[in-house]
C-alpha cells in the first residue's frame, strides 16, 4: 500500500489532523511542530495526543512527520540566532515524545556568507547537543533547493553533517523532490542515476521520508517554489516513478503542494491509481 499524505495544520490540534488526513484518504500527515515562523509552542494537551495516537493504530497509519519552524537557522552567523534554534529544536524533541517513534525534519539552514563548512559545523553541534539517547524520535535533515546560502542542496553537505553527529543512529534524511530538482538533480530524466549517487554518497539506508511535490522551476533553478501534483516541470509520470520506485515505495510520502484539503484529496487519489500493487502482478 501506498503511504501518503499531506500537511496539515495544527490550529486545531492533534486528534483533529488525523481525521483530516482520514478524510482525505491518507494514511499519514506532515505538521509544524509550532507557528512556523517559530513562535512559542502551545502547550500539548496529553489527551489529545493519546486520542490521535489511537487513531493512527486503529487505521494501520503510516510513521507521521514533523516539521521544524522553517525560520530556524541553526549555522546562522548570529549566535542568538544559533541558540534560539538549539533551543526550539531541543523543546521539539522533548514535545514529540507524547507521539513516540516519529519523524522530526528540519531545514538544515543558511550559512549566510560564512560558508557551508562553517554551516555545516554549527548544525552538527547543535544536533549533537539536542540529540539524546532517550528520544524515541528520529530526525531528518531535508535536502535543500540551494535557494542563498542554504546549506544541503548537494547530498555531499548531508552526508558531511551525519558524518559529524555522534548519535548516528537517530538522523535520517528527507528527500523533497521540488527542492533536490530546483538543486540540479535530474529526477526526470535520470531518477535511477540520482538514486545511485544519493546511496553512494549518504547511503539510501539513511532515506526516511519523501517529500512529494511538483516544482514551477527548471532543474537547477535554486528557486524552491512547489507546484501542484503534475502541473509543474517535474511532472505526473516522473513523480509516478518516484512513488514506484523500487528502493523508494516503501518509504511514507508527504504532499507539500499548494492545496486546501480537496486539492491534497484528489492528488492522494491520482497517485493512489498510479501506484502499482505488488499483489496486483
Ligand atoms: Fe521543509
Ligand atoms: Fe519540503
Ligand atoms: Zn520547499
């Protein structure tokens, strides 16, 4: 089966996502873990979380990711910057453990003018400092459109960043199609070529999540701006390929196109149809 859903919003709490996603025919759900710009968390309600975690085991649903305020900036120039992310992440990971064994992704960050070998030092550290033995959590770099001086457009700098975190064994990857397509890998035209250097170079052990999106730009672009399911240059037929992929299909998908529930609704339909059950023969 098809793992797949979308993001969803928070506002109105835990339980109420995983009726939306029920709603909408999937099986799984992207969330902010707070007001993406980064603001104060609410508090989480126990209850609220108990009632969603019974509704994600009663559907059989897929591992649910959350997704870090995309303000942080955990390689910025600015120390107050760097601590305010080690402390946002560090009070996530505490919080996700009402939802044990999920998926926790971020943005790697912008190096801003410093450069990615500094970035890339920064964002070690702080994973080193927040990662701790007792989280149930696994978090996920995602790959990055090289949009300024985003660090993790190249899968060398992700590898580079694992590399330096001492818990290995709780770092994974998120791959997004719109952005590693902005940042010059051919996934059209070359799917099985990308998946090939992705293993080689971070190894696709290390690949827990996909991001599932169209782009408006051209390969290379750097832009990262996510089009609808086939309305955009990646296309229907090659995002096809990538939820069939045979070292990717079993991987938990997660729509971040520009939609309200019934966009997301009939995207999770149409790539629902053009999965191929391995049952089917
Ligand atoms: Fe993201
Ligand atoms: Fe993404
Ligand atoms: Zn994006």
């Amino acid at each position: 089966m098809l793992n797949i859903g979308c993001h969803l919003s928070s506002s109105k709490g835990f339980l109420a996502m995983g009726k939306d996603a029920l709603k909408i025919g999937a099986n799984t759900f992207q969330f902010f873990t707070r007001n993406p710009r980064g603001s104060k968390a609410k508090a989480i309600d126990p209850k609220d979380a108990e009632a969603l975690r019974s509704l994600c085991q009663e559907h059989d649903f897929a591992v649910l990711l959350a997704h870090a305020p995309y303000t942080l900036n955990a390689c910025s120039n600015k120390a107050e910057t760097r601590t305010f992310a080690l402390e946002t992440m560090a009070d996530d990971l505490e919080r996700m453990e009402y939802l044990p064994h999920s998926l926790y992704n971020f943005h790697p960050g912008s190096h801003v003018g410093q450069g990615p070998e500094e970035g890339i030092r920064f964002i070690a550290q702080t994973l080193n400092e927040i990662l701790d033995v007792k989280h149930t959590t696994t978090v996920l770099l995602e790959t990055m459109a090289g949009k300024g001086s985003e660090v993790g457009r190249t899968f060398e700098e992700i590898a580079t960043i694992l590399d330096k975190v001492q818990l290995e064994h709780k770092m994974g990857v998120c791959l997004d199609t719109c952005h590693i397509f902005d940042g010059g890998y051919d996934i059209v035209n070359d799917l099985d070529g990308v998946l090939e250097s992705f293993d080689r170079v971070i190894g696709l052990n290390r690949l827990k999540a996909i991001h599932l999106n169209d782009s408006m730009n051209p390969l290379g672009s750097h832009k990262d701006r996510h089009a609808k399911i086939g309305e955009g240059t990646i296309g229907l037929p090659a995002l096809a390929k990538v939820i069939n992929h045979p070292q990717l299909r079993h991987l938990p998908f997660y729509l971040e196109t520009p939609n309200e529930l019934s966009g997301y609704a009939k995207e999770i339909e149409v790539l629902r149809n053009a999965y191929e059950e391995a049952d089917k023969g």
